[in-house]
C-alpha cells in the first residue's frame, strides 16, 4: 500500500509537470505569434471600431479605419477621409490586441506614394500636416521621396496671387486631410 501511495504521487508529480510544460511552450508561441505582428496587421483588425490617431505635435486624427496599405492607413470620420504614414504615428487609442494579415488586394499592396498620385489626379485640395506645419493646395506631382504642392494660401480652390509650389518629403509628412 505505501508503494502504491508512492506510484500514485510520482504520476501525479509527473502529470503536473507535463501540464507546466505544455502551458509554457503555449505561452512562448503565442509571444512568438505576437511578435511578428505589424501595426498595420493591428490596424486591419480594429474592423469597425473607432481608433484615435497620435501623429505628434497635438494632432490627432480619429475615425474608423477604411484601409490600410503597405505603409499608411486611412481613417473615415463622418464623410472624410484621412491618409496617414504609418511612419508618421507616434501612439493609437483604441486599439484592440486583434489583428489581421493584409490579403492579396491590389489597395493592400499599394504605397503611400502610389495613394498620393490618386489624389494628385484627382485634383483635389488638401491639407498636408507636415512635421514643419501645414500646407494646404493641390498635389502637383509625387516622386519617390518627396511631392510638389501648389500652395493654396488663402483657402481659395484656384491659384492666387501669392501661390508658389513647394516640394514636401514624404518623412516629414503626418497627415493627408481634405481640404
């Protein structure tokens, strides 16, 4: 009878151990799943749940992620939406620990600077918040690193007197907002 009592607590020591074990090496691999995520894997699994976006110098931009490229993401607030580089975010609010890998859509695959030369045929006015201030015209053509803007110093949707154009790197740029 004390040999059984003895086999007894051995398998039960040995059990235990085996569950200790198993906890363990499940713990390493979800850190290990958790590591190879990307904040823009992160941002595709907010689905329909607002985030607040921290782009630095008191600009933050909320709203529902639409889509999010190689390198930026779009956030729709109310009927607008806003283009920022993901390199450009500091911190977000509301993000949930959920992520999803980006699919295999063209929009997925697409650079910031192909999004950009979108908006700059579209002809459309926008405020470009750059780490040197804001901007407001009309995209006039994207390179690889840098976009020439025709100023749009007082708001007007046509060129003024007073117009020049600028060209804006892509690193200092924060934010593509309409106008």
């Amino acid at each position: 009878m004390r040999f059984e009592r003895i086999f007894e607590d051995l398998e039960g020591q040995f059990a235990h151990q085996q569950q200790e074990e198993l906890r363990a090496v499940s713990e390493e691999l979800a850190r290990a799943e958790r590591a190879q995520l990307t904040l823009a894997d992160r941002l595709r699994g907010a689905g329909e749940r607002p985030v607040t976006v921290h782009v630095g110098d008191g600009l933050r931009l909320s709203g529902v992620v639409r889509e999010v490229g190689a390198d930026w993401v779009a956030l729709r607030d109310r009927a607008a939406d806003s283009l920022v580089p993901l390199a450009a975010i500091a911190f977000v609010e509301g993000l949930p620990t959920r992520a999803r890998p980006a699919e295999d859509s063209l929009h997925s695959l697409l650079g910031l600077g192909s999004v950009l030369r979108g908006i700059a045929r579209d002809r459309s006015v926008v405020r470009l918040e750059t780490a040197a201030g804001t901007v407001i015209g009309r995209i006039a053509a994207v390179g690889a690193d840098a976009l020439d803007v025709n100023t749009l110093p007082t708001g007007e949707t046509s060129s003024v007197p007073g117009s020049t154009r600028l060209t804006v790197t892509t690193a200092s740029l924060r934010a593509v907002l309409p106008y």
